[in-house]
C-alpha cells in the first residue's frame, strides 16, 4: 500500500491515505473496516494533526509519535505470528513423536525417535500419521491467528480473480523458480523418505500400485497445499499488508523457508513462497497461491519418481527435464510479458513510512518469540545436516 506524503501533510491518517487501487471494492472496503476498528490491537490506523498535541498527566503535552505507534503495532502481529510458527513446530517436533509413541504403546505398527523425522513400521500406521501431523501442524496455528487477528474472510482470503494474466504469469513463473531451486537439492526429504519407504516394501512392485502412497501422494499435493497457503497467505499476510505489500511477502516467506527446518529447502521454500505471494497479490486471488504450490509439489514429485530409474541415463533425462520446465516457464512468462508491454501492470503496492524496510525488519524479528523461533529452525535445520 502507497500511503501518500506522511511527511508533508498537516494532517496524518494512515487509513484513510492508502492507495487501495491494486485491489478489487470488495475487498478495500472490508480491510478498511478491520482497520478502522479503535478496539483492534493489531490494526494500524494512527492518525494525527501534526499542529496538535495530546496532553498527558504528569507529562504535559506530547506529540503522537507515527513511528513510535508503527512499531508498537508490527510488535503485536508478529508476537502473533511467533506463537504460531512455534505451535507449528511443537506440533510437529514434540506433539507428533509423542502421538506416535502412545501409538505404539497401544501395538500400533508405528515407530519414530525424537532425533529423526523419519516413521518406521506399516504402511497404513505411516501415512495415516503422516496426514493426521500434517493437518494438526497447520491447522492448529492457523486456527490461532485467526482467533487472535478476528479478521473478516472477504479480507483474510482474496478470492477474487482481479486479473487473469497475473495468474498465468505466476504459474510460468513457479515452474522456473522450480527448475533453479531443485538443483541444489533435487527432491525433498519427506516425499524422498516416503517414496523410499513404499519402494522397499515391494521391490517388484510400482509405488503408484500401493493404495496408501497414491491417497497420501493426492493428500499432500491437494489438501495440504490448499490449508498451508491458506495460512501462510491468509490473516497474517492481511495484517502485515498495513505497512507495505513487500514487507508482507518477505515476512511470510521467511516463514515457510524457516519451517521446513532444513537448510537445503530453504532456499526453495522461501522463492516459491515469494512467487505465490506477488502471484495473489497482483491477480488478486488466492487461488493463484495455492497453484504455485501445487505446480511446485507435482514437480518435485516427478522428480522423485525419474529417480526411481537407476539406469545409466538417469542423469541425462532427469537434467533435460529440469531443462525443458525453465524453458516452458521462462519463454511463458517472457511471452505474457511481450503481450503485456502497453498495457499498465498490476503493480504491488508501495508503503511510505517514517521506518525504512530495514528497520521495520529489525522490529519483526526483534518481537517476541519469534527470535527464539528463528533460532530454533535454525538449530533443527543444523541438526538436519548432523544427521
């Protein structure tokens, strides 16, 4: 959001002086309404005569500070924020190997340590826990902020395709960061692990002829897309869009890189989720998110299943493949673009402010606890490594 001249105007009302044009009516007009609520701690809705002051008991007559009220706010969202990346992290460091410890307790065919993310035991046990911890781990800290932010649905979703072309433009895009990011690490762990898992059992036999890998393979792609960026895009991303559309996008992706908890799908996990994001916003739906990610998961999915092939052109085929998805993606988006020349772009949104990018940076991971959470991806990630 563009908020006009803070600095030369007598009269300051961040409400009022956004430029809400790079969204649908529907919308501005519910966001609005969320910010201009007095009784909502995580609303910024400062506003000032810059010829007045307030005054103060035992302190006279003070000038409201628009800085001072901009951090205070971005504190209290991200305080928010914090408690659910740890309520994630809880949920799927602590809470899913105890479930899975009671479990076997009970002579359920089911097995984990706490040094290792991996499950041991059958193939049913394994992917109904898989599902039931992907689901809590989101849903729980979800659930949270939506309690904590009461932000309307009109404003904690967009769904409303604002412009078509954005959508594809994102899409093309989401399939070449795919390409860049898997060289470093061609497939992730857990879709490695569980295609490992189900080709052991049956040497003679194609994972895709094993009914639980097929229903958890759909699950992951589909359902834990759909909840993950409706949480990741949602309330929080609303919240943070107060003080700029790129504060918002780097915020949220710094948040999925860091819960995946591993150094070599950080990189992926932050791009892709910086895509979704810009994808949404200039298309102005959802939608568009949730079909970066899916491009993304069927991608590395696929790439999980050329390796299942140990021949000697293996290489030679997976590498052409990566090749051709940045070809198809680059030459799609250039050609959008080529379309796109005279026309105006959808631009996101700028936010002038007292604080630069970087110090209102410096306040979100300064707010508790999400420091302390930082540093414990961080330490799981490393762990990751030692293991």
């Amino acid at each position: 959001m563009k908020l006009s001249d803070t600095s030369d105007n007598i009269v300051i009302d961040v409400v009022e002086q956004f430029d809400y044009s790079t969204q649908n009516e529907s919308y501005n007009e519910s966001f609005i309404s969320w910010r201009k609520k007095i009784d909502n701690p995580y609303a910024f809705n400062f506003s000032r005569n810059r010829k007045e002051s307030v005054f103060v008991e035992g302190k006279g007559f003070e000038t409201r500070s628009f800085s001072d009220a901009e951090q205070t706010c971005i504190g209290k969202i991200l305080n928010v924020a914090g408690i659910a990346m740890f309520i994630w992290i809880v949920a799927d460091n602590i809470i899913s190997r105890l479930a899975v410890a009671i479990f076997d307790l009970f002579g359920f065919n089911i097995h984990t340590s706490f040094i290792s993310k991996a499950y041991y035991g059958g193939k049913t046990e394994i992917v109904t826990a898989l599902i039931l911890i992907s689901v809590i781990k989101i849903w729980l800290p979800a659930h949270y902020v939506h309690q904590k932010l009461k932000m309307p649905r009109r404003v904690e979703f967009m769904t409303t395709l604002n412009h078509a072309p954005d959508m594809f433009g994102a899409i093309f895009m989401a399939l070449s960061v795919s390409a860049i990011t898997s060289l470093p690490s061609i497939y992730t762990n857990r879709m490695r692990e569980v295609f490992d898992y189900f080709r052991s059992i049956n040497a003679d036999s194609s994972v895709w002829d094993q009914e639980q890998f097929v229903i958890y393979t759909i699950f992951d792609i589909l359902v834990v897309t759909v909840i993950s960026e409706l949480f990741f895009r949602g309330a929080i991303f609303a919240a943070l869009r107060q003080f700029g559309d790129t504060f918002a996008i780097i915020i949220t992706s710094l948040m999925s890189g860091l819960l995946v908890q591993d150094f070599l799908e950080m990189p992926a996990a932050i791009m892709i989720s910086a895509v979704a994001s810009i994808g949404m916003l200039r298309s102005g739906s959802v939608f568009t998110a949730i079909f970066v990610q899916t491009i993304f998961k069927m991608y590395r999915l696929a790439l999980v299943l050329a390796d299942a092939d140990s021949n000697d052109s293996l290489h030679l085929r997976r590498n052409s493949f990566i090749l051709l998805v940045f070809i198809v993606g680059a030459t799609g988006a250039s050609i959008l673009h080529l379309f796109r020349r005279n026309q105006e772009l959808h631009r996101i949104a700028e936010y002038n402010s007292e604080l630069t990018l970087r110090q209102r940076m410096i306040v979100a991971f300064k707010a508790f606890p999400v420091s302390a959470v930082v540093c414990f991806c961080i330490l799981a990630a490393a762990i990751q490594i030692i293991l």
